[in-house]
C-alpha cells in the first residue's frame, strides 16, 4: 500500500500546491505584462523624443541655411513686419499667425520649380558658360569687360557700401523671399508642420513651399522654434524646445532646449 | 514513469526560454529598426554641417590668396596664379574666365568624416567701369564645393532630411565601390578694398574737434548731383547747409583698451557732428546696448552708427625704390610730369616747400612721383602751398615731418581740387613723426602715414582722408573734414572683402 499511495502522490498536485503555483505564475505574468508595457511607454517615448530631435535638428538646419545668405530678415504678424535686429533677449516665436520672412538672393535663372538635370530653376542667373558666351555680355566696347557682369547690373550701394546686386537692375527685386510658419498640412489632415515656403520677387504666392517639420504639436508635447537677434542684427540665435514625455503623468517637468547662433554673411539691406 | 515526468519538465523549460528568447529578439529588432534609422539621421546632419564647414575654408583659403597677393602687387590683373596651381578651365577665355586650383593643393579637413573641399574655382564676376577713369578692377567670384563622408548609404527614417541633405547615398568611387557622401558649395563674391575707406582712420587716439560747427561728412566729386561745380578733375564739397551733402564720413580708431579694463573711450568727439559711422576695436560693453563706452561726447553722432567691430590691419606704406629718376637733388624750380606708366619721378634730397606742377598740355593726363628725404613743410602765407593742376595725378613719399602750415595744399583755383589728385605718404620711420596744419589752411588731399602724429589747429579745413597715427584738433572754429566718396572705389587696393555669401542649394552635383 505505501507504495501506491506514494506513487498516486507523486502524480498529482495537492490544492496548495496548485494554488501557489498559480500564484506565482500570475505574479509572474504580471510583472512581464507591467514590465512589457513600462518597455512599450519608454520605446514610445524615446521614438518620440527622437522624433522631435530630428524635427528640430532639421528646422534649425533649415532656417540656419537661410539665414546664413539673408540680406533681410524680419517678423511678420499679419500685415506688421519688424526686422529682426538687437531684440534685447526677446525671442520671437514661429508659429501659425508669426511668420520669419527671410529674403535671400534671387540668384537663380528662374524660381519655377523642375527638378530635370540643368533646368534653368537649378541654374545660376550668371553662369560661366553664360558669360563666356552670350552676346549680351560679350559686346563691351572694352574688351576687358567682355565675359563679365555689366558693372550697373552686378554692383548696388547699401550703408555706403558696394554689394553684390543678384538680379540685373532692370529686374523688381534682387530678392527672393523665404517664409517660415507653422499650420495644418491640409484641410483633410490636422498634422501640425513646419513649412518653408519661397516667395519670387513681387510675386504674393509661393513658387515652392516644402514641408520641414511634421507632428511639432500635438496634444502631449509642443516643439517650439524661436529667434532673437543681436549686433545689430548681424548675429541671430535660433532655439527649439519640447518637453519629453518619459514620465507615466506625460510630460516631464523640464523642457530640452538646442541654440544655434548664426553669423549673417551678407550685409543687410534692411 | 519517473524518467517520462522529467523529460516533461525539461521541454517545459525549453519552450520558456525560447519564449523568453524570442520576445527579447523582437523587442531588440524592433528597437534597432526604429531607432537606429533615426541616430543615423542626426549622424547624417552633423556630416552635412561638416561639408559647409569644408566649403567655406575653401573659400576663406581663395580670399585669404588674393589678400596676400594685393600687398605684393597693386595690379589685381597680374597676380601670381599659374605659379600657385591654379590654371583656366577654358584657356580660351584668359581675361576673366574660371580658374581652378589642381586637385592637389585643394584643402584637406580630414576629421572622422573626412571633409575636404572638391572643388575650388575663380572667375571675374564683373569689373568696376564706373566713373570718368574707370579702374576695371575686378570682383572675383570664388565657388567651393567640398563633401563629408555619411555614416553608411542606408535612408534615414525621415524623407525631409532627404530634401534639405540632399546626400549622396548611391554613390560610388572611381573604383566602384560604395561612397556615400554629402557636399555643399557656396559662392563668394570679393570686392576690392581700397585704402581710403573713411574719412579718418587712426592707429591710437582720435579727438575731434570741440566747436559747435566743426563737422565730419562726406561728399563725391565724381557724382554731380553729390558734389558742387568744381573742376574738370572733379565736383567739389558743397558746403554744410548743402542738400547734395552725404552722411557717409566715417571714421575708426584702431587703439584698444587694456585687458584689464576693455570697456571705456577710444574716440573722442567733443559733441563734433559726425555724418558717418563710427567704429572702434572693442570698448564697447555689449550688456549695455544702448550705451556707447567706447566713444565720448556722442551728442554729434547718430549713436545707431556707432559699433565697436574695427578690425582691420592698417598697413604702413614704403618709399618705393628707384632705379632710374627724373631728378635728384635740392628742391627744383619746376615740376613736370610723364605718362602713367612712365610718370615723372623726383627724388627731392632735404626739405621740400610749397611747390605747384606744371600742367600738361591739354587733354592730356600727367602723372608725377616725389620722394622726400626730409621734411615737407609749405609755410605759412597766401601763396603758400601745393599746386596740383586738374589734369595731374601727383603721389608724394615724405621720408620727415609734413606741416601745411596755413597754406592751400591742393585748393588754389589752379588746382584739381579733388583728392584723387594728390596722395601723400607718411613713410619717416622715427618714433614720432608730426603732419601739421593751422589757421585756415584748405588741405584737398589723401594722406597715408599711420606712424604720424596729426595736428589741426585752427579752422583748417580738410577734404580727402586720413590714415595717422593719432589725430587731433585744437579748436575747429567753421572747419570741418569731408570725405570724398570716389576715394571708397578708387586708388591702391589694400585687400579684399566679401561683397556677398551664398550657399547654392539647387544647382545640380
């Protein structure tokens, strides 16, 4: 009998035995499903985070590169525009009624956007081919002056300076305007964006507009892009912020915040 | 049945484990194939922050030649390129076509991404034909492209990278092996500098005139509508009150301020009206922006041209040397001239006086050089001075002190009386040598001596610019100092600036 009794219990499990390994199971379970989803929480915030570095990185990269060729720079809020010079520490904030309207030089042949190899929107107004041979530069009475830009039509005075003039005189403007700002990216689609839009001299409609920056607002956090100047204008301090959203609560209770100061090249004109 | 129950129990485990395994697989892969994309992304812009940083030291590399060439050769068409690698993409067009710089001497950055610059070229851009007697002196246009190395040839996780980057990632090498890369190329265009820039320019201390009236502005005797009649040389200073009176009289002090103490005056202005920029190097405290530290008594100055960024070598100019000359010897009687490539050449052995030059003949343009081994010093008195007919082009070299007393150096009614006309150059190398003027002297001249002491005294009135030492005016009376703006695009060029930046974003690589 003993051992058949022995053997029957070996079989089986008793009810306690039963009920504490259900037991641990279910605290086993447990801590992977709470582990599982503290890892899902923290893999989606970190692609978040992720996200919004590369957003800022390529907004800043974006209006930094224009900035670096401006010849103007200004704020625009509805019709009131303000130059953008020593702001004494106030940063002014791009947003969906707060344009920065960068004028960079209308340097290309034409503002038409093709993107086919050496169509005339990816071609210098002034290209050493173009000088070389065309007549129109080529037919100076001195001949040191063939090959090269007629001297009313390359040069203008800003601040009693000579600069560079990038459209022939004849032309509206020299000026090609860029404009950044912030809104939905259609009527259909409410994902806030970051556009950069290029304005043609004279013209009130955009040539180009380019997306730069999606998802920079949404209900959990803001990536804010903002600019202030100094020396007269001839420095501007960009900066992006956003708050990460590592904490179970959402946001955390520190923004992470980027600067890039640029040095104008050109001389400003306004 | 006991060896069954553990095989059991051992396949329980096993399945486990691979359970185990396999989450922490996917979630690895998942993290990786999320992730990485995005790091690469910020790998890949800082690739493309570098490639600029390539392209403008290509270009900082080309101004910093022609800068060195200028102080070499006063002929910007004659610089030295072939003998440093440069040759013409197209030999045909020699006079302003593009020249590259062989692939040899391109600028190398190396770093982990390997930046380099791939391509470095300058052109004429355009030549300066404006005036009576244009120079046709050049604007070069300096393109630089260079490229970074990119961390592999894969995507980031963001299209828009793509379109600002605009990397290669597809490319290859000559050889054909994988060569993933980004470039950028800017394009600069360097204007001539020219030595007279502004009205004043001092090596120390810069004191302006304390009278209500004495002024600093400008004018251009080349632009009629700048100027008033004058003569065939030019327009001359309208007058004060004269709407044809232009704002552009800067002027700049080059002194600085102890380390110890940057900030406080390197100008003073006395509550003189200065029409012009001011600018000093430093002494300016930039927590105070509406303040100027750096000059005192700004009543007279439009403060918002005030600035405090001077920085510019002031180069101190030598006799020339002379193989063959006019004349030799004590101050002569007379004085003629020669052409511009053989001008007339005197080599004055003591002190010169008040002396005026013989004017060729009509419709000609003559042209004379004088060398002083001593002192240049015109007296006092109503014929006293230098006469420079308005068909001549004097330069002078003065190897003492200069004084004008109270003459007319430039401003007879025989004279130009436009200071292109007659340049003079401060070349004594003694510790202080002293220009001079007094009383109501009228001084219609360039002068560059940035190792002289400059005294006005009185109500001497000075059309031209200056390039001293230090520069002073005891009273100031109804003077004044008016700078010709034909100076800012004529005469030596002292070097190169940049008249534009652009970074080409569209132009196909």
């Amino acid at each position: 009998m003993r051992p058949l009794l022995t053997a029957k219990r070996a079989a089986g499990f008793t009810l306690a035995e039963l009920l504490v390994s259900v037991a641990i199971t279910g605290i086993i379970l447990g801590i992977l499903v709470l582990a599982g989803a503290g890892i899902n929480r923290r893999l989606w915030a970190t692609e978040k985070f992720l996200n919004e570095v590369g957003n800022e990185n390529r907004m800043m990269d974006s209006v930094a590169m224009d900035l670096r060729r401006a010849v103007r720079v200004s704020f625009l809020n509805g019709s009131t525009s303000t130059p953008i010079k020593d702001t004494s520490g106030t940063y002014y904030s791009i947003n969906s009624s707060n344009t920065l309207v960068i004028s960079i030089p209308d340097y290309y042949a034409s503002n038409t956007p093709n993107n086919s190899a050496g169509s005339s929107y990816k071609t210098a107004r002034y290209t050493r081919a173009a000088l070389n041979s065309a007549a129109t530069y080529n037919s100076n009475g001195v001949s040191l002056l063939n090959g090269t830009v007629p001297w009313s039509d390359a040069q203008m005075t800003v601040g009693g300076k000579r600069v560079t003039r990038f459209a022939p005189i004849s032309a509206t403007s020299d000026e090609l305007q860029v404009r950044y700002y912030t809104g939905a990216r259609s009527s259909s689609d409410p994902t806030v964006c970051l556009f950069r839009a290029e304005y043609p001299p004279g013209s009130t409609t955009a040539s180009y507009i380019r997306e730069v920056a999606e998802g920079i607002s949404d209900a959990r956090s803001t990536t804010l892009l903002s600019i202030s100047g100094r020396n007269g204008g001839s420095v501007l301090r960009l900066q992006s912020s956003f708050t990460p959203v590592f904490k179970r609560t959402g946001a955390s209770s520190a923004t992470t915040t980027a600067y890039v100061d640029v040095n104008i090249r050109n001389l400003r004109r306004d | 049945m006991k060896n069954r129950h553990l095989s059991r129990s051992k396949a329980s485990v096993l399945l486990a484990c691979l359970v185990v395994i396999a989450t922490i697989g996917f979630s690895v892969a998942a993290y990786f194939g999320t992730f990485i994309p995005k790091y690469r992304g910020t790998h890949q812009g800082a690739a493309w922050q570098e490639s600029l940083h390539g392209a403008e030291a290509g270009a900082d590399y080309a101004m910093s030649l022609i800068n060195g060439w200028c102080a070499s050769s006063t002929n910007p068409n004659a610089y030295p390129w072939t003998a440093n690698s440069w040759s013409y993409t197209n030999a045909l067009y020699a006079a302003n076509g593009e020249r590259t710089l062989d692939g040899s001497q391109l600028p190398i950055l190396g770093g982990p991404n390997n930046v380099r610059v791939l391509k470095l070229s300058v052109d004429v851009f355009t030549r300066e034909a404006s005036g009576t007697s244009p120079s046709y002196n050049p604007w070069f246009r300096i393109r630089s492209t260079a490229r970074a190395d990119l961390p592999g040839k894969f995507v980031s996780s963001d299209r828009r990278d793509a379109d600002l980057r605009r990397m290669k990632l597809g490319a290859k090498n000559g050889s054909g092996a994988s060569d993933p890369h980004v470039t950028r190329t800017v394009e600069v265009i360097a204007r001539p500098r020219y030595t007279f820039r502004r009205a004043i320019v001092t090596v120390n201390d810069l004191t302006l005139g304390n009278s209500s009236n004495w002024r600093v502005d400008s004018f251009d005797s080349s632009d009629t509508s700048k100027s008033a009649p004058g003569t065939s040389a030019g327009g001359i200073y309208p007058g004060a009150s004269s709407p044809e009176v232009q704002s552009n009289g800067s002027i700049a002090s080059a002194k600085q301020n102890p380390a110890a103490s940057p900030y406080g005056p390197l100008i003073t202005g006395n509550g003189a009206i200065v029409k012009g920029f001011v600018q000093t190097a430093g002494g300016d405290d930039p927590s105070t922006p509406t303040t100027f530290e750096n000059v005192s008594g700004t009543g007279g100055m439009d403060t918002t041209r005030i600035s405090s960024d001077f920085n510019e070598e002031i180069a101190t100019p030598t006799a020339p040397t002379w193989t063959s000359w006019t004349y030799q010897g004590a101050a002569p009687g007379a004085y003629v001239t020669g052409t511009k490539a053989i001008p007339t050449r005197y080599a004055i052995t003591g002190n010169l006086g008040t002396f005026a030059v013989t004017a060729p003949a009509a419709g000609i343009t003559g042209y004379i050089e004088i060398i002083v081994t001593g002192n240049l010093d015109t007296g006092n008195g109503g014929s006293a001075g230098i006469t420079i007919p308005p068909n001549v082009y004097a330069t002078i070299w003065v190897q003492g002190n200069i004084d004008f007393g109270n003459g007319n150096i430039n401003a007879n009614s025989s004279s130009s009386q436009v200071a292109t006309h007659l340049t003079v150059n401060g070349v004594s190398t003694v510790a202080s040598p002293t220009f001079s003027a007094s009383g109501n002297a009228n001084e219609i001249l360039t002068l560059n001596a940035p190792n002289y002491n400059a005294t006005l005294s009185g109500t001497v009135d000075t059309t031209g610019a200056f390039i001293v030492k230090n520069f002073s005016i005891n009273g100031g009376g109804n003077g004044g100092f008016h700078y010709d703006e034909t100076l800012g695009s004529t005469g030596t060029i002292a070097g190169w600036d940049v008249a534009s930046n652009f970074e080409d974003t569209r132009t196909d690589l």
